[in-house]
C-alpha cells in the first residue's frame, strides 16, 4: 500500500542514489520510507535485487551495496559495514584477535573469520564469502580501543596490548599457542610496556601471566617490565601456560607463577 509520494521509483534507482552520496548501508525500512512502498512489496523488491548481486544482506533487515570490486566476494568485507551494523543494533564492540592484530601489522596469519567482541552472544555472520565470528567479553567497555579508517568509515579495534591479552585469552579461537606466540612476535614491536597493565585490569590475571611468559619467550622481554610487577602484585597463585594441557613434572616459572606446561614453536619471519 502507497503511503505518499515516493522520493525514488525504484530500488535500483534507490541505492544509487546511496551509493552516489558515498553510503553503502541500509535498512529494509529505509527502503519503505524510500518508495513509500509495504515491508511486503519493499522485501520482495530486495530479495530480487539480493539474488543478482548488487546488494547483500549480512543481518536480518539489514543491507549492502557491493561494488563491482566486491562482487565475487558476494559482500563488502566485514570491516566495511560491522560498524553501521553494531551501531544500528545499538551493540558495542570492537574487532579483536587476529583481526585486530592484522590492523596493528601483524598479519603472519589471516583469520578465515573476522572477529568482534561483543557483550552478549551473537549468531555468527555469513554474507557471500565473508565470515563473522562473535565472541562474548566480560568488561567489554573497560577493554582499550582505537579507531582505525575504512573505505566506508571507521572501525573500532582493540589496542596491540588489549589485542595481545586476549590472543592470549581466547588462544583457542586464534589457532592455538603456538599461533598466538607467533603473532605476538610480530606484535610486540606495537606494544607499549606501560600500557600492558592498564590493559590489563579489564582481563583475569591468569592472561597476564601467560603473556608475560610468551612476550619473554620471543625475544620481547624489554616490555613485560611493568607487566612483571602488576603479576607479582595481583596473582595470588601459580598458574598453567596451556589450561587444557596436562601438567607434568615442569619447573615453576618464578617471575610469571606459571608452570610452562607445553612446549611452544614459534613460526619467526625471516
């Protein structure tokens, strides 16, 4: 049913007139407000433009332009519309892991996933080739961040020392120990000793150990210094390097209380 006179004829002519004014995001409602059209007719109208590829749908509702560039990927790359989609949901976030490391210039590895912290759980994206992964975070506006330009605007990424704790945190999701050693390799040239500790007060005391242990490992002892110091002040017991690993007869590792209880590999670049 026609609600009054439509600013646009059609989709087509909609979402070029987006794209025109540089914004590759919208809603199904914004297509209603639009064409001045049902959520019926306007569902349909997207389904069909959906099926040939010059739009997407990454979340229920919501929509993307995909360029010419883009168009084999099936999507824009996750980084290009996450933050039009947290901020639409109304959700904080902030791209961790491997994908924020990758921003921070460690990209020996690149996440088959892109990888968002969010509050509370959240289904998975999949949009054409392009993966979202979601993973919960306790403290999640505690943790620091900074801002880093897309093509399409900004996004919000964990910072190299909070990035660091949770590769050691969620070591799992990063593609075990030894990946995470290896990135923090890389990694470490961006971390800032003194910011390590007010990093780490949004995590559990038991990742700053473990980091503390591996940044030692791989060669970056020059910045664990104040890191050592808050461990000492704040464990209140001794911990294991891999939790899901038995522990054997291995000696305690003093300065970090932990019990290096697996053996690492670290993958170095030449």
């Amino acid at each position: 049913m026609k609600r009054g006179s439509a600013a646009h004829s059609n989709v087509r002519e909609y979402i070029s007139s987006l794209a025109a004014g540089g914004r590759y995001q919208f809603s199904s409602r914004d297509v209603q407000d639009a064409l001045s059209v049902s959520a019926d007719a306007a569902k349909l109208a997207l389904n069909r433009l959906t099926k040939r590829g010059p739009i997407a749908s990454p979340a229920r509702g919501f929509y993307v332009i995909v360029p010419p560039e883009y168009r084999k990927l099936g999507c824009l790359p996750a980084d290009q519309f996450i933050p039009a989609l947290m901020e639409r949901l109304g959700l904080y976030y902030y791209a961790g892991l491997l994908s924020a490391a990758q921003y921070h210039g460690a990209a020996h590895y690149r996440p088959q996933q892109f990888q968002v912290f969010v509050e509370k759980a959240r289904r998975p994206i999949r949009c054409g080739a392009v993966e979202v992964a979601f993973m919960v975070r306790k403290h999640l506006a505690q943790v620091p961040v900074q801002h880093f330009n897309t093509p399409r605007g900004t996004i919000t990424v964990s910072t190299p020392e909070a990035t660091a704790l949770d590769l050691v945190g969620y070591a799992h999701q990063a593609g075990g120990l030894n990946q995470v050693a290896t990135v923090l390799a890389e990694l470490a040239e961006k971390i800032d000793g003194r910011k390590l500790v007010s990093a780490a007060a949004a995590a559990p005391v038991p990742w700053a150990q473990r980091l503390g242990y591996l940044l030692t490992l791989v060669g970056a002892v020059e910045k664990t210094a104040a890191l050592k110091a808050y461990v000492r002040k704040t464990a209140r017991q001794s911990v294991t390097l891999s939790p899901g690993a038995p522990l054997e007869d291995v000696d305690r590792d003093r300065a970090w209380k932990l019990y290096p209880n697996t053996e690492i590999e670290v993958d170095l670049l030449p």
